[in-house]
C-alpha cells in the first residue's frame, strides 16, 4: 500500500452478502415441522499491517456486519507482533467477537422434562417441588458477543529450524443474555434453554 522505514504496509478490503434458509420436515409424510426461516447478513471488512520498525509491527481490522434479523454490528481488532530476537516473538491482541445464532439454534427441534428441584440443586425448594427444563433451540436466542484479550510468547530456536514452543494467555469476556435465555457456547450444535421453575405438586381435590 504504501512504505515504511521497515517494510512495506499491506491491506485488504472486501465486501459480501450471504442467506442462509432453514427447513424441518419429515421426509416420509412430506410435512413441515418448522416453516421455512431464512436469515441474511451483508457485510464489509478491511485489514492493514504496518511493520512500524524493524523488530515491531501493529496489525489491525474491522469488520461491519448488517444481519436481516439481529441489524447492524461492528467489530474491531488490534494487535502487535515484537521480534525481540531471532528466537523470540512477543505478541498482543484485543478485539470484539460477534457470533450470531445459527438458524438450527432458533428453530430446530426441543423438549421439556420435568425433574425434582432437589436433582438440579434447588435449594430451600420443597421436598414435591418439581423443575420444567426446557432443552433445545430457543427462537429468541440472542447473539453471543465478547471482549477478547490474548497474549503470548513463541520460541523458536535456530538449531531447532522445525521446532516451536508457545505460551499463550487469554481473557474472553462474554455479554450474555439473561438467565433466562438459552445459554451460548461456540461448541454446541444446540444450545440450551435452562429457565427453572419450582413449583410443589398439589393434590386433586
């Protein structure tokens, strides 16, 4: 893009767009479970590096995302790479996450059971209460958003061309929903809804 003392700048930008559609039916009967629900997402990034000196380089990137059913998010990132030696890199980063529910977390299938209070750790409940669990998708799952923070250390001896050794630190920082919303995790295909509520049997008279 342009020089610097130690080298030159680079940078990239780029722009897209992307739907994604969501059908649940039973194949034999040909009937629909769940409507068609769809869900897109337009979006446009840049990233720059800039070798500042000889041994230390900023690294940056933003990316905006307009979601037809979550609206607009922009996120940043920032970083920094310190040659100290020829064996040792130092590096730092922090930046916003953004992850927006998949159309499967929202709209594919769920269940209910019932458990004893006392099962899922309810204390002070009664001993007949019993708890709804509520398991599976959850329409009104809400983004996962976060604060991440990372840092690290790579060693990398010359009479070891091939070999590298790296500790590395982080902070996630999490924005969640409230309780009483489905519990996001980047891992699980499903998350999980887990709004309880005690409520003591009561005889039929």
């Amino acid at each position: 893009m342009f020089a610097l003392p130690s080298g030159n700048a680079r940078a990239s930008f780029g722009v897209g767009w992307r739907e994604v559609a969501f059908e649940q039916k039973n194949l034999i009967t040909g009937n629909g479970s769940v409507p068609e629900v769809t869900n897109s997402d337009r979006y446009v990034y840049s990233e720059i590096s800039l070798p500042v000196l000889t041994k230390l380089s900023f690294n940056g990137a933003l990316r905006y995302d307009d979601y037809s059913t979550f609206g607009g998010t922009t996120n940043p990132k920032i970083g920094a790479i310190w040659n100290v030696t020829p064996s040792l890199d130092i590096r730092a980063n922090w930046g916003k996450s953004f992850k927006a529910p998949t159309l499967t977390q929202q709209y594919g299938a769920s269940s209910v059971a019932v458990y004893k209070a006392s099962a899922v750790g309810i204390a002070g409940a009664p001993s007949d209460a019993t708890v709804l669990a509520a398991s599976g998708a959850n329409p009104d799952l809400a983004p996962e958003r976060a604060d991440v923070t990372t840092a690290g250390i790579a060693f990398h001896p010359q009479f070891l061309p091939d070999a590298t050794v790296e500790l590395g630190w982080f902070d996630i920082d999490y924005v969640r929903p409230s309780p009483c919303r489905s519990r996001e995790t980047s891992t699980r295909q499903l998350d999980t809804e887990l709004c309880v509520l005690a409520v003591p049997n009561q005889s039929t008279r």
